[in-house]
C-alpha cells in the first residue's frame, strides 16, 4: 500500500467516514447538532463550534500548502472563530469543515511516497508524513473532546 493511500485512508476515518478506533468520526458527532448545542459552553472547556473551527483552520492551512501555496497558519490563531449567531452559521461551518476535509483527502491521495517524505515548508517542522499524522492525532484527541461535552450536553437536557 502507497504512503498515500494509507494516510488518506486514516483521514477518511477521523474526519468523515470511519468507525475503527472511537467508533465515530468528526462529521457524524457534529452533523446532527442544532447552533445552540454546539455553542453551550459547557464548564472551561472549549465550545464544539470552537473546536470545529480549530480543526478545519488546521486543514485548510495544511491543504493550501499542499496545494503549492504559503503555510500561513499560526496556533495563536487557531481558536479565532468567527460567532455562531444562527443555525445557518452553524451549517456553513459543518459544510466548510467536510469540503475542506474532502480536498484534503483528495490532495494527499494524490501525492507521491517521495512528497510524503520529503520537508514540509521547512526542515524544521518534519515531513510531510509527520504533519499528516500530527493532523490525524490531533483530530483524535480534539473528537474525544467533542464526544464528552455532547455528553454533558445531553445530560443537561
């Protein structure tokens, strides 16, 4: 099996398709929620609208670089979202975050083993293997998250 085709394979399972590790996917946990659910704050913790835009400010900068473009994404920014005010706030959000999740995918299907190895941008921050996998753990950790507050969520309920 391709470098490729095993990395796009885990991104389909954590962003829009899969059941394998958590037996859900980041699609599947926000799809069915209303604004006002994935607005509650729930305790300190970050709203599910929040962590729904960390993760796909995180895809969309990878993307644009796999895409030729500049890494222009900086952690500091990462949580900047604009305010959920509307249900169709909150399903413009959930459609930017499964297109940008699909054009990732689709980008890193078509890379080559030789790419994935090589320097993301600078040497400094690994290659592109790392980057991906550090997308798709960071997506895991960001999924539990999710799954405990709509927890609470519910039980408030």
């Amino acid at each position: 099996m391709k470098l490729s085709e095993y990395l796009a394979n885990r991104l389909k399972e954590i962003f829009i398709e899969g059941k394998w590790v958590l037996g859900t996917n980041f699609k599947e946990q926000i799809i069915d929620l209303d604004w006002h659910q994935a607005t509650q704050k729930i305790d300190h913790f970050n709203t599910i609208a929040d962590l729904t835009f960390h993760i796909d400010y995180y895809i969309a900068g990878v993307a644009k670089v796999l895409e030729g473009g500049t890494l222009d994404i900086r952690d500091k920014f990462s949580f900047d979202s604009p305010p959920i005010e509307s249900e169709q706030d909150w399903k413009n959000l959930i459609h930017k975050f499964c297109a940008d999740s699909e054009n990732f995918i689709r980008l890193v299907e078509n890379m080559s083993d030789e790419n994935i190895l090589a320097d993301f941008v600078d040497k400094q921050y690994g290659t592109y293997y790392r980057n991906i996998d550090a997308m798709i753990e960071h997506t895991y950790y960001h999924l539990g998250q999710i799954i405990l507050i709509k927890k609470r969520i519910e039980n408030r309920i």
